[in-house]
C-alpha cells in the first residue's frame, strides 16, 4: 500500500496528539475536503515542538516514519499555515467588578398634620389684655344758674367747675356696658355784695349709675343719672368785722345726663386694648334743693362778744350743666 494514501489521515492525528494544544475549539481542525491527497500539515507555531521521532511512537501501519514525514513534505511542498490561537487575556488586564456599599436612606421629613406642606406659618394672634372697664376722667363743667341767689356772688348765671370722675362698667352685654360713675366737682365765683367782697364755693360729690351703647368703633353713646350732694360755702368779708361772716348749707342735688365718646387714642390690639383715651361731650340737667344762705361770724372761743346773723337770698343750684373732658379706661 502506498503511503502518499494515508498522509491526510496521519496528519489529523499527529494534531490531536501534540502537547500544549488545550482544546479543539483554540486550535480547529483543517477541512478535510479541501486538502488534496499530497498535503501536509504543519505542528501550530505558539505551542513547543513536538517530540523527535525516535522518542514519539508510531502507529504501524497508520502513520509514516520520520523520513518518510520529510520525503513527502519535499515532494509535495511547503504545508499550509494554521491560523494561531488568539492570545490568553492577562487577569490585570481585566476590568475589576466593584461593588459600593450600600448609604442609609435619610427619614422622610415629618410635616404638621395640621398644615399643608407648602402653607406659611399661621399669624401671631395679637395679644390680648385682661379688661377691667375702668375709667379716669378730668374736664370742665359748665353750670348756668338762672337764680337770683348767685346775683350776690357773680354778675352773670355762669358757674364754672373743674370736674374729675371714675366709672366701672361690671356688667357687659355687648354692645351694652352697665356700670358705675362717680364725680366730683369744685367750682367758684366772686363779687361784691352791697358794696363788699363777696365769694361763693360750690362742692359737689355725686354717685349714679351709667349706660353705654358701644355704637361703632369710633363712637359710644352713653346716659347716666347721679344723685349727690351739695355743699355750699359763701363768704362775706366785713371791714368792720375782724373776721368774715361765712354760711355753708348743705343741699341735695341729682343730674340726669347724656353724652358721647369718641376714642382718639387706641393702645395694643383693637378688640382688646390695654388702654384707651377718648374724648367725653355731655350734656343734660341738674337739680337741687334750695340752700339758705345765713351769714354769721366765725365762732371765736376767746371773744366773749354776740354777733347776729344776715341772710341772703337762698339759692337753688339747679339748671343746664354740659360738660368735656379727657377720659382713659382700661
């Protein structure tokens, strides 16, 4: 048999059993159909050398004989070339996996159940004080005594006063205020009395009970009634006298009055202020008892002397009375 027949068939084995070759799929086999009968193949480059072929056994009867292997590569040729296996990636070379640890989730923010998130802040409500409902007053007061008693003490009807007050308001049924008021008065006037200083002073004290209609924000409307008393002090200067001849009656007296006030000044919040200033215009009627006026000379324990009395006409305080003043309540 000839050897040149089994070549392709020795060929394929001598691959399969070259060291270093791993695996089929790093180093393919040549297609058998496309190599004629007189070609050989040549040992892969990258792989070291086979064995000689003293050391390497052979199968009788498949595969030829060194010099044969030779021969037959001379007659026929220089063997095609395998294509080399692609080269191993360096594990440096590879990209490393990395792994970051795992971040603590931050907690949800907490918001009001009350408000929305986006809501502003509600606002401060204004500071409120406690009310006591009291009042301070101070004004003028005006009384026109059409009274022939005055006539020795002044030359017109006008008994001028300077009046001070205070109210408490206890009972509140808005936009009704009941209370208390309490006033005093202190008036005077001079003249000259047949021909000698003569001189009048009028003390008046009175306690009533007080209504107020809170009408509007800048207006209050207001009625009160004030029984009283009222204590006269009338003075005649003698020149032949070491001493004046004084009377002092005592007399009742009752005012049924009315007025407006008007805030002018408003301090901390407007429904509950700390204090108040307003403005009082009043208006109304005064009555009174009838006073005598008794002139007699001031008593002197070390004057042994008796002295009679005079008498003026008596007076009756009562007529038209009006009055302003400056009020602060809190």
């Amino acid at each position: 048999m000839n050897v040149r027949t089994f070549a392709p068939l020795a060929s394929v084995i001598a691959v399969l059993c070259a060291p270093g070759i791993a695996s089929a799929d790093r180093d393919p086999l040549p297609d058998l159909a496309s190599t004629g009968p007189s070609a050989q193949v040549a040992p892969p480059a990258e792989p070291a050398p086979p064995p000689a072929a003293a050391d390497a056994p052979s199968a009788p009867g498949l595969a030829p004989s060194a010099g044969s292997w030779a021969a037959s590569a001379d007659d026929e040729g220089p063997a095609p070339a395998l294509p080399s296996p692609p080269a191993p990636t360096p594990r440096s070379a590879r990209p490393a996996l990395r792994y970051a640890a795992p971040q603590p989730e931050a907690p949800p923010p907490r918001f009001s159940p009350q408000l929305p998130i986006d809501a502003p802040a509600p606002p401060t409500a204004p500071r409120k004080y406690d009310q006591r409902y009291l009042g301070f007053e101070v004004g003028a007061r005006g009384t026109i005594l059409a009274d022939a008693g005055l006539d020795p003490y002044a030359e017109n009807d006008l008994l001028g006063s300077l009046s001070v007050g205070a109210t408490w308001e206890p009972m509140r049924v808005k936009p009704f205020y009941f209370g208390l008021a309490a006033e005093y008065d202190y008036g005077s006037r001079q003249a000259r009395a047949r021909g000698v200083p003569s001189a009048l002073v009028v003390h008046r004290a009175a306690v009533g009970v007080r209504a107020r209609w809170e009408a509007a924000s800048w207006l209050s409307v207001y009625a009160k009634v004030s029984p009283g008393v009222l204590a006269l002090r009338g003075s005649i200067t003698d020149p032949a006298l070491d001493r004046p001849l004084v009377a002092r009656p005592i007399t009742w007296t009752a005012d049924v009055v009315g007025g407006l006030a008007f805030p002018i000044v408003t301090v901390g919040d407007r429904e509950w202020p700390f204090a108040r200033m307003w403005i009082l215009v009043e208006g109304g009627y005064a009555f009174a008892g009838s006073a005598t006026m008794t002139y007699s000379p001031i008593e002197d324990p070390n004057d042994a002397r008796q002295f009679g009395s005079v008498n003026l006409p008596p007076l009756r305080a009562s007529g038209v009375v009006s009055r302003l003043a400056i009020a602060m309540s809190f």
